[in-house]
C-alpha cells in the first residue's frame, strides 16, 4: 500500500490566487464595442483593480494603482495642470488606463496627452459621448467583483471539502496560509 497524501495537500496542487484581470479582457466587455484606444496599447497588458470617475485633478492623490480613470476631461482642461503634468501625475499613481469621453467641446484628445499616454504606457482610450459613464462603471464593476465572488467561492468550496474529509485544524491552517 502506497503513502496516502492528507487531503489538504491534494487540494494544495489546485491551489490558486485571485484572478488578475487585464485592461485586455476588460476591453472585451460589449460596453467597450466602440471604444477607440489612441494610444499606449503597450500597456494593455496592465492588471485592472478597479475603475474611478475623476473630473478634478486633485482627486488623484487618491488613486491607489490600478485603477481605470474615467474622465470627460473638463477639469483638467480649466485647471491650473498642462495636460503633460496630468498624465505624468497618472503615470505616478499607476493607473491601468485612462478613459477619455470625447464631446462637443472635446471633440479630440489632445495630442499631448496621447504622447505622454505612450510614453508611459498608460492606454488612452476614447469613449464616444453616447455612452455614459454609468454604464461603464457598472459595466467594470460587475465583472471585477464577478472575479472576486468566483475566487471566494472556490475557497469556500475548498474548505468545506477539506473539513468534509476529517482535515484537522492545523490542516486547515495551513491551507489557508498558503491560499
């Protein structure tokens, strides 16, 4: 009779983290059908923590990194930042990509931000002005909490086979800590 492996180590040779969604497959949502990526699609590969509105540059000391800025640019437009100092500011604080929402009153990106966009790498990305906001946000936020809610569920699943088999606590522990 061979060595039997406790339950817990099976379940380790599955183990996995939380998915990390690139600014790629977020694309890939129906929202995005007519979106336009202007520049940086070098960094497509950047991993998607979240998405956030921000109108006023003051609000990206508040950006963790990550995250996917969804502007309309008025702000930032008015403020007292040159374009290239907004995106430099972007480019410090990490940001997967920025979404820009083109209008009659900007009816284009600005060439400087798609310069600074490829510079760093950060995607510069134009959504038509018939798209709103919310629809983009909602969008984002369903499929990043999809992800985490999956991830979670597996490692209820987990546990509750690993209890099912008569694991023991120390058992349990140390799934958790390498999960």
């Amino acid at each position: 009779m061979g060595l039997c492996l406790p339950y817990y180590m099976i379940l380790l040779k599955g183990l996995r983290t939380m998915k990390q969604l690139t600014l790629a497959e977020i694309l890939e949502l129906d929202i995005f059908k007519r979106v336009s990526i202007q520049a940086g699609a070098a960094g497509l590969s950047h991993y998607v923590s979240g998405i956030t509105i921000a109108e006023d540059p003051d609000l990206i000391q508040w950006l963790s990194g990550g995250e996917i800025l969804l502007t309309s640019l008025y702000a930032a437009s008015v403020g007292p930042l040159s374009y290239e100092r907004y995106i430099d500011l972007l480019a410090r604080r990490d940001i997967s990509a920025l979404i820009i929402k083109t209008s009659s009153r900007l009816p284009r990106i600005p060439e400087e931000i798609l310069e600074r966009g490829n510079a760093h790498k950060i995607p510069i990305i134009e959504l038509p002005p018939d798209i709103r906001f919310f629809d983009v946000v909602s969008s984002v936020t369903r499929v990043l909490l999809e992800n985490k809610a999956q991830y979670y569920i597996e490692l209820q699943n987990n546990l509750s086979q690993l209890l099912a088999s008569g694991a023991h606590e120390q058992d349990v522990l140390e799934y958790l800590v390498r999960y």
